[in-house]
C-alpha cells in the first residue's frame, strides 16, 4: 500500500492503529531514503514510539521508484560486473542499518522479475548470494530468498538454492501472489515450509502480479491458511 509513499511518523503512527506490530520496511526510495540520516533517525524514533518493530527489510531492486517507472531496474544476477557490484553494495548498506533497527530477515529478489538480456544467472546469482551470506551473517541477519515470476525464481529453484548454500541463515520469502502466477500457492507452501523465513501476502488472477489485496483475485486462501 505505501510503496510509493515516504514511510513518514504519520503512517506509522496509521499502522499501529490498524492492529499491526511488526513491519517490513521497503529499502527503496522514495518509501526509506536509507541514504539520509535524518530519515534513518527519524524512522527508527517513529517505530520506537509507536512501540513497532521492524522485522524485516526488503532489499532494493532500484534506486527510486522513477528508476523502475524507466525499468532501471538493479539485479543480483546482472552479467555485468560493475552492475552487480552496485546492487551488493546497496544491499549491504541497507543489512548494515538493519542492526539499529533490530531487523533480522532481508527479503531478497533473485533477478527480475521478468527475463531480459544483462542477466547471467548460473554464474553470477550464487557469487551474489555468497557475498552477501558472508556478510549477514556477521550482522545476524537472514537472507530471505523470494519466488518471482520467472522461470529462475519459482519455489523449486529457490529450494535448490537453499540446498546448494547449506547455511540455516538462507531461506526463503515466499510471495503467495508470485507463486499464483507459475505455480499453485498452497503446493509451494508445502514444498518449503522448512524453509520459509517470510511471508508477502497479495492476491491476482494468475496471470500477473497485480499485488491485490487477498480476497480480490482468485487464490484460494481457504487453502494457503491451511
């Protein structure tokens, strides 16, 4: 809901009231200028007010919403080596900041969410994956993994990840609304649910990521609950 918002002192103040406890803050701009740090003050002093917590970060894929309107969007798996050194970078910026909020899962796009040319998955997605395990786990942070829709990203392939790591610091962000357009939700539940760290929750009809609120596409929530 508030992706394209700055996360400001009056919408946390709006989340505590609607019952919630514990948040996932989108390291992107405008919605957390993690570069600011008056912004990181202020947010972190707004939390602690309101007595919220946030438990996890979602990683950035771009720098600024107007970067992704352009699809300027930032990979893991960018075969370009100056590329993907700049999305580490950011993402460590952001686990570094994660110690002062007491966040302890950053969710984690695998590459976009649609194919395109510039991505060398095989080759550079695990390097990716072992830079940032290597320094999360000095910060005690998680690396939740997310299904996406493509081919490289549904649930068995982020399984196969998982395995290939072997550290009980990787495991998976599981989009229930992702895994309704390449799979059935309430199957990818069950295939990794020892390994599920987080949940994102929207609903679509299947056919794209609409990021509906659930009840408004055609999951069968009925089913994911269970």
């Amino acid at each position: 809901l508030l992706v394209y918002e700055t996360l400001s002192p009056l919408w946390i103040k709006k989340i505590k009231e609607y019952g919630f406890q514990f948040l996932e803050i989108w390291a992107m701009r405008p919605h957390f200028d993690y570069k600011d740090a008056k912004t990181v003050s202020g947010l972190r002093d707004s939390l602690e007010k309101e007595g919220l917590r946030a438990l996890s970060f979602h990683a950035p894929f771009y720098l600024h919403v107007k970067d992704a309107k352009e699809k300027k969007w930032l990979s893991v798996s960018a075969a370009d080596e100056a590329e993907r050194k700049k999305i580490i970078k950011e993402t460590k910026e952001v686990m570094d900041i994660m110690k002062d909020f007491g966040g302890e899962v950053l969710a984690l796009h695998c590459g976009l969410e649609v194919n395109r040319e510039g991505d060398d998955v095989p080759k550079n997605l695990p390097k990716s994956i072992n830079e940032l395990l290597d320094y999360s786990v000095k910060s005690n942070i998680k690396l939740a993994l997310e299904n996406t829709p493509n081919p490289y990203s549904t649930t068995e392939k982020i399984l196969d990840i998982i395995r290939t790591c072997g550290s009980d610091s990787v495991g998976m962000c599981l989009d229930i609304g992702h895994a309704n357009v390449l799979e059935d939700p309430a199957r990818a539940i069950r295939t990794a649910s020892k390994h599920i760290f987080s949940i994102h929750a929207s609903d679509n009809d299947g056919t794209e990521d609409a990021h509906l609120s659930p009840l408004q596409g055609n999951i069968k929530w009925d089913e994911v609950k269970k």
